[in-house]
C-alpha cells in the first residue's frame, strides 16, 4: 500500500513548502541583523534577543492550535496562520527600532506557533506508525532544506537590495502558498476524493487498530501529566536550547573565515544542512524498522554534542572547521522523526495532540535560551564557550532519551512479570 500510496506525494510536498516558507522566516533574521545594525543600532544582546523573543511567543498558540487541528480543522488552523505570519514577515522589512522588532519578531512566534503541532496532528491521521518516522522526518526536512535554499537567497537578496526589502519579499511567499495549502490539503482520509477506497480503508483501519490499546485519559491533563511526555518536555527544551543556538550563529561562524560576500557566506552556510537532511532520512527510516525511537533521538544528539564541543577543541582551520559544523548539524536534526513519532505511539489522537502542543511550547523556550546565550556569552566571554555549552545541551537531552527507554523497558517488564 505505501508504494502506492498519493498521500506520499501529495501532502508532505505541499506540508514540506508551506513550512520552509515559515522556517525562512524564522531564520533569516540571522543573516539580516548585521546588516539592521546601523539603521537600528542593535548590540550583541539585542541581536541575540531579536533571534529569540520570537519563542516566547511561539509557545501561545501550541497547545491550542493542537487541539483546534484535532477538534476542528488542521487545514483551516494552518491556512488562517499562514495569513498572519506573513503580515507580520512583512511587517518586519518597517521596523525603526529594536523595540519594535522585538513586538514584530514576538507576534511572528505567536502566529508560527500553531502550525507545527497542527501538521503533526494531520500527518498522525494520514500515517500509520509503521510509516510515521518517516512521514514527520520527510516533512520535517524542510528544516536544513529552507537553511540550504534561502541562506543563499537571502545572502544573493541582500546583495541586490536593502534588509527591508528582503523582508518584504520573504515574507510574501507564506501569503501564495496559503492557496495551494487550501486546494490540496483534506483533513482526514474520509473527506479526500483523491485516495483510492482501498487506500483509505487501509489509513482508517490501521490507525483505529493501532489506537485500541492505548490509554484513554480522562482529558488532556492526562497527557499533560503523563511521566513520558513530561520527559519529552524536558528533553525538547534542552535539545532546541542546542539546535537553534547552533543554528542561528552558523553563518557568524562560517563569515569568520575569511571577508567573504554575504552571498558565499550563505552558500557555504549550506553545507552542514545538506549533510542533516540525509541523516534525517536515513535515521527515521531505521526508527520505523525497528521501532526503538528513544536510541534514535539519543545516539544522533550524542554525535552532535561530539560536534560541537570537539570542534571547539580539535578544529583550527576552515576546513576542519567545516567538517565539525556538519557533524554537528547531523547530530542536530537527525532525531526529529523519530522523536515526534514518540508522542503518537504511546498516546490516542485527541491527546497525543495536546500532549505534542506542550512538548513544542515548553521545549521551544530553549529556542529563546540558546540564541541568547550564544549571544551572551560571545559579548562578555567568547563564541567557543557557548558553543560547549550548547553540546551539553545535546548531551542531556541524550541522557534524558535514554533514561525514558530504560523507564518504557522496565514497565513493560512489569507488567509483563505481574
């Protein structure tokens, strides 16, 4: 059936665009805040504020926009967000000040939000769990992709006209995509005309029988209260307090090699997200093979802390430079399908859709600690700190997986023995 299946083709391409434009967004703010500088007059820790003020806001609207995808719509939830964020990508390109950019930057959070727990919540309805590694790692790539794709874009644009344009124009993509995201996109497979009845017949079985086991709760704070979503919680702060630490300041590092053009920092950028986009695939499909998510969120962060922190230590020309930011961005993303299937194998849709909305509200503050203290630290100490520190950032979150395995294995034996 999955050899076969249009909802491969359909959905997670139109998902996969749709959220590189949100990505771009998100990100791009770290290659245009030098060039604000002199018209705003930002300082190191405003820079690093700017980057993460966007994950307090980020948090709002997770678990609402969870529930509303589950109860209501996931179309409609992402469609209507799309709008919003666009205006406010836009709205950028007019900041005169750092206080407006931090409100500006705060609501683009808010508005982005929804979306990611609201597409996991859709894909959870169109994937089985035997697929759904890598239905989440395939849509999730879009990640390193959007990093590849508009690092350089955003470099060649800021060559060619001035930071408010880039916003400008950036931002308008989020707006055109919105209809594509409206025709295409069903919510579930009983409303879509374009799967075949044995497709469908074979989605809806599946996932019901895949569901009679699990437990039911009493309501959401079931799952919020659920031991191992409290780890997820804690082990997805500690992750992005790493990963978008690291993400956010590659181009600061690559541009200290040398006095490159703002273009070839942002292909040279590329690379180490080109190498996370292969491990991203390649993981998540041994994760549905043998369905161990935990050791396939552990091993790769334990890979990326041995990137960021060795290379502080054993790399000191650009090239091995280089060869550490791509082990690192390898560690970095690589656990993402396997972790985000975690949720939806121990919990039923209506709360493993809350319970993935406070993973990603709580675990995205690391989102602002990260950038920020990278930041930090660079101004009152050095960049080689923080970057040791986002390692053992990585490594914790390692540890926190493997102990959620060992406490899954135990209880199972449990109740295996009683």
């Amino acid at each position: 059936m999955e050899s076969t299946s249009k909802r491969w083709s359909r959905i997670i391409p139109v998902a996969f665009v749709m959220y590189m434009t949100a990505y771009m967004d998100r990100i791009n703010v770290a290659m245009i805040l030098p060039y604000m500088t002199k018209s705003i007059h930002l300082s190191s820790a405003d820079m690093g504020l700017a980057a993460g003020i966007f994950f307090i806001g980020y948090m709002i609207l997770q678990i609402p926009g969870a529930i509303l995808a589950n109860k209501w719509s996931a179309k409609k939830v992402v469609f209507i967000l799309m709008i919003l964020w666009s205006a406010m990508a836009m709205a950028t390109g007019l900041v005169k000040n750092a206080t407006q950019l931090f409100i500006i930057r705060f609501l683009l959070g808010v508005f982005e939000g929804g979306v990611w727990p609201a597409v996991l919540v859709l894909l959870a309805t169109w994937f089985p769990a035997k697929e759904r590694a890598r239905a989440n790692a395939f849509w999730m790539i879009n990640l390193p992709l959007s990093a590849i794709v508009m690092a350089p874009i955003t470099g060649w644009l800021l060559s060619i006209t001035n930071w408010r344009m880039v916003f400008f124009i950036e931002g308008l993509l989020p707006l055109l995509w919105a209809a594509v995201w409206w025709i295409t996109i069903d919510d579930k497979p009983s409303r879509a005309r374009w799967i075949s009845e044995a497709e469908r017949e074979y989605i809806i079985k599946t996932i019901e029988q895949e569901n009679i086991n699990k437990p039911k709760g009493t309501g959401y704070l079931s799952a919020f209260t659920n031991k191992t979503v409290l780890l997820l919680v804690t082990a997805y702060f500690f992750w992005m307090s790493g990963f978008y630490g690291y993400t956010m300041w590659v181009p600061s590092v690559v541009k200290s090699f040398e006095n490159f053009t703002s273009f070839v920092v942002g292909l040279i950028s590329a690379v180490p997200f080109a190498f996370a986009m292969i491990g991203m695939a390649i993981n998540s499909s041994w994760s549905d093979k043998n369905q161990q998510r935990e050791i396939h969120v552990a091993i790769p962060l334990i890979i990326g802390a041995f990137g960021l922190i060795g290379g502080q230590f054993l790399a000191h020309t650009p090239f091995t430079k280089m060869i550490f930011l791509i082990i690192a961005a390898i560690g970095a993303y690589s656990p993402y399908g396997p972790f985000w299937a975690i949720p939806t194998d121990i919990l039923r849709p209506e709360l493993a859709a809350a319970a993935m909305g406070l993973i990603n509200a709580i675990g995205n503050l690391g989102g602002f600690l990260g950038p920020y203290i990278v930041g930090w630290i660079k101004g009152n100490y050095s960049g080689f700190l923080g970057f040791i520190v986002l390692g053992v950032f990585l490594l914790v979150t390692a540890i926190i997986a493997l102990g959620l395995r060992y406490m899954n294995h135990a209880s199972v034996k449990h109740s295996s023995v009683g």
